[in-house]
C-alpha cells in the first residue's frame, strides 16, 4: 500500500492532498503533530472526512516530529481517539518508549490497530533483527522501523534484516537518498506499507510523491516476478535513468523495475544484488573504473577505454559493457551515416575518462581525432593510446579545420556554468560542437558555436541513447520508440 503522510497545518489542507492523490494511495497518516492547535482539538472527525483508512500519528520531536505539548496531553489524544464514537482511525502510530494501554485491547478487539514504532535518524542498529522482535508489546501490533543507512553496509543491513523478518506484517524503511530503494522495493520486502509525501512537502528525508512512486515506478504492479534492474552511482538520486527506463518497461508492457541505489561501496552491493535477484545495473559516476577489478567478464568496449556503465548478471557475478560509446556516436551517426566517420577529423577538448571513451569512439570509426587539454601531459598520454595528436588547450591549433568538436571537460557545469574551455575560438559554420553536459541543456561553448550557425549536440542525446542500448542489454528488446523521457 502506498501511504500518503499528511503533514498539513489544517485538515482541510490535508484533505487537498488526499484529493490530490487519491487514485495512487490507498491509506493516509495523520501527522497531527503538524497540525495548528485549533485543528489538533479536531483530529477525531478526520477519519469521517475521507473512506480511506488513516493513521493517526501525534509525533514528539525527539522522534522527528513537530509535536511541542505535554507528553500526557498527547496520550490522553490518543485515548480519546480510541473511543471515539465517529468512525474511528484505523491505526495508531505509538513509539517503542511508550507502554501498552489499557484501552488498547478494547481498541484492537473493536478492530484498530497499533503501529509500534520506532525511529534511528543517526544510523541503522547492528542489531535491528532483535529490535524489531521485540517491539510489539501485545500480539496483533504492527513493528515500524524507520532508520538512516549513512552507508552501503547500513543499507544492505536493513536490507537483509527485512527480508529475513518473517513476521507477518511489518513496516521497516531507511530515511535518506541511501534508503529510497527500501521504499520502492517495500513490496518485494514484504512491508506492510510504503510512506509517500505530497511534491514539494516531505515528512520525512527520502519521501517520493505518490504520483512519482506510482508513475515512474509502477508500485503497485511490483510483484515477486518483477525482474529487478537499477543504477549504481554516488551521488545517483537526481538521475534521469528511472525514468527513462520504467517508462520503457511500461511501453512494452513487461513486469521489470529500475531502481536507484546511492552506493559507496560496489563489491558488498553487487554480491547481494545477486542474491536478492537482479540482473543488471547502470554504473555511473564514480563507480566506472571501480566496478572493473569485480567483473569476471568485459567487451572490448570497457577494455579499451577502461570504464564500465552497464552490469549484465553472468551467473553468480557481473558482466561489464560500455554504452556511453554507443550512445555518443548515435547522434554523430544520425547525422552522418554509419559509413560516414571515415576521413572526418574532430578536436577533443579535454583528456579525462569521458575524454578516453570519446576518442576511442572516434578513432575505431576511422576519425582523425587531436586531443586539446589544459594539463599537455594527459593529453599526450592519451593521444600515445589511441594514435592521436594532441596539443595545449591554450594553443588550440588548426580547430576551424575540424568537422567536430567534442567538449568533454567540467566547464559549462555548474558551478563553473559561466565558463568554456575555448573561449577565444570562433566557430566556423560548418562544424558540430558537441557538448557531454546535459545541465544546462545548452552550454556557453554550445550556444556561442549555434550563434555561429554550427550544429550543436548537448550530451542529453548522449545519456538518452546510452540508456537505450542498456535497456536493450537487459532486456533483449529495443526501447520503443515514439516515447518521450521523464
Ligand atoms: P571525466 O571522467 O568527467 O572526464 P576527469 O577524468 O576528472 O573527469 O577529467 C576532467 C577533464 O576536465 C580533464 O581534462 C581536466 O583537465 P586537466 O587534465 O588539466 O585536469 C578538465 N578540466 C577540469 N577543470 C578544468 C578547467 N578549469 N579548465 C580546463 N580544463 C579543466
């Protein structure tokens, strides 16, 4: 079930979010903790306002929420809640500290249930199993567990530890980037629900928008048979790639999701995504070069430009290719023909790793490629690898002879936005620039080389037709066309 959490300052408010939402959740949670005092009186003819089920929730500030009162004031709420003679809450959300009422049993035989919660915004316990067992104080109560991996060996504790916690319904979620995977796969996981704030308003760190956890992860489709893809990266989360990908699987109509996962540390990550079933993953920064030493296979592609950013599943371990090389030429191709490379000449701006997979790229295909870079010792060294000539980027010669130029430093990129390598150049009207940023969509390099009436490329072509030749290594298909990314 997906949750909205309500943490508006009135209940009319929260009503607007429920109407909002209503048609991707399936419960609500009445953060009354939020609510101003003259609504908080209130609180007991919520639940009549709306047929779905809700929780009420009256969180302290130690715990992670807004409530300032006394603390008897807050249980003689919740009491007056369970004997309320409207329609009732459905749930009650009662901390680990707090004891097990009197009224609970006449509160539970009537058909109420308690949420037994407790909450680590510091860290995960190692020792989480036992914290979890215990918690319930009468049987029928429901275990939450809301904690904060700081790191890959927290996530894939709390990972582990949900699906081995066999109880029949439970509520385990990591607060955070690194815990979003919890909330998306806490279906496979076996929780009993999923928390999903309204955009732009999160309860909590790490709540998607119903909308979002519907539309782009397809929540409530995830079953035991969904066929499990993701993306490694850190930081990950403002990745286009989900998109890009669920919106596919949803086109071809096939039972597969691709998740995030902010990861520090591949090797410990890779060996439970083989165990908990999935079969291939996204790499991106700055996972490209660490995940090689781990494969037990590789193409050409990551041999020779010694970056990997597709996982395909081989057994029990990886496989490693490079799309970013595919997905860089597709433009280049759309405009000049598969046999079209041969004989052209392009100037690379820039001598780091993307640099490598662009003059690989270029050079295989039979351009004669000169590699321009601020340090000349980089350029040099990867112009002796692939045969190339190089030079100073202050130097710059002979550029308004290419057919192509490649921008492949940060400049351009926020912070240095207002910046460009080659700023001095003046583009001659027949050349392509192309820009491997994506945001901004058009670089100052980009849009000085359109004003000169070049062809510009940004690098959103780039990701989007990478991710296109991913989407076909995991799922033998090609990605429908006619679709727009989101
Ligand atoms: P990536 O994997 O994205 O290519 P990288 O390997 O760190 O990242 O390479 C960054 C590239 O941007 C390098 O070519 C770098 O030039 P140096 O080799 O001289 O460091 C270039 N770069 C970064 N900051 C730059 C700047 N302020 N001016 C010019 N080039 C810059």
């Amino acid at each position: 079930m997906i949750c909205l959490v309500l943490s508006g300052k009135t209940l009319s408010e929260n009503l607007g979010y429920i109407k909002q939402y209503r048609s991707y959740i399936q419960i609500v949670e009445l953060r009354a903790d939020f609510l101003d005092d003259s609504e908080f009186t209130l609180i007991n003819r919520f639940p009549e306002m709306t047929d779905l089920p809700v929780i009420l929730t009256i969180r302290k500030r130690e715990d992670g929420g807004h409530w300032r009162g006394r603390e008897k004031a807050r249980i003689e709420a919740f009491q007056l809640a369970a004997s309320s003679r409207l329609r009732r809450f459905s749930f009650m959300d009662l901390e680990e500290a707090l004891p097990s009422f009197e009224w609970e049993k006449d509160w539970i035989r009537e058909g109420g249930r308690i949420i037994r919660s407790f909450h680590d915004f510091n860290g995960v316990p190692m020792d989480l199993a036992a914290r979890l067992e215990n918690l319930p104080r009468v049987s029928g109560e429901i275990p939450k567990a809301a904690v904060t991996p700081l790191n890959t060996a927290d996530l894939l504790n709390l990972l582990r530890t949900t699906e081995a916690y066999s109880r029949e319904d439970k509520i385990v979620l990591g607060m955070g980037d690194i815990g979003i995977p919890t909330r998306i796969l806490s279906r496979r996981l076996g929780s009993f629900l999923t928390f999903c704030s309204p955009s732009g308003i999160s309860a909590a760190p790490g709540h998607i928008n119903p909308e979002s956890m519907e539309k782009i992860y397809h929540f409530s489709k995830i079953d035991n048979k969904t066929r499990l893809f993701g993306i490694i990266g850190n930081p990950v989360m403002h990745t286009l790639s989900p998109g890009l990908h669920n919106r596919g699987y949803e086109l071809l109509k096939t039972n597969c999701l691709y998740i995030p996962f902010q990861i520090d540390d591949p090797d410990e990550f890779l060996k439970w995504a083989v165990d908990f079933g999935f079969e291939g993953f996204s790499v991106t920064v700055p996972h490209k070069e660490r995940v090689i030493p781990l494969l037990r296979m590789m193409d050409e592609s990551v041999k020779a430009v010694l970056s990997c950013n597709t996982l395909i599943r081989s057994g029990s371990g990886w496989s490693g290719h490079n799309t970013d090389i595919a997905g860089f030429l597709s433009p280049l191709q759309a405009l000049w023909g598969v046999d079209g490379f041969k004989g052209r000449s392009a100037i690379v701006l820039g001598a780091g790793g993307a640099a490598r997979a662009v003059v690989h790229a270029l050079a295989s295909r039979g351009v004669a490629v000169t590699i321009y870079n601020r340090t000349s010792k980089k350029a040099e060294d990867l112009a002796a690898l692939f045969n190339c000539r190089w030079g100073r980027l202050d130097d710059g010669r002979g550029m308004e002879y290419a057919d192509l130029i490649v921008q492949t430093t940060i400049l351009g990129m926020f912070p240095v936005d207002n910046e460009e390598p080659v700023s001095d150049y003046i583009f001659s009207s027949g050349q392509i620039a192309y820009d491997l940023i994506y945001t901004p969509e058009e670089t100052l390099f980009l849009s000085r080389a359109r004003l000169s009436g070049c062809r510009i490329i940004n690098g959103m072509e780039m990701l989007v037709q990478q991710g296109k030749a991913q989407f076909l290594l995991f799922t033998g298909r090609d990605y429908p066309e006619d679709t727009v990314s989101s």
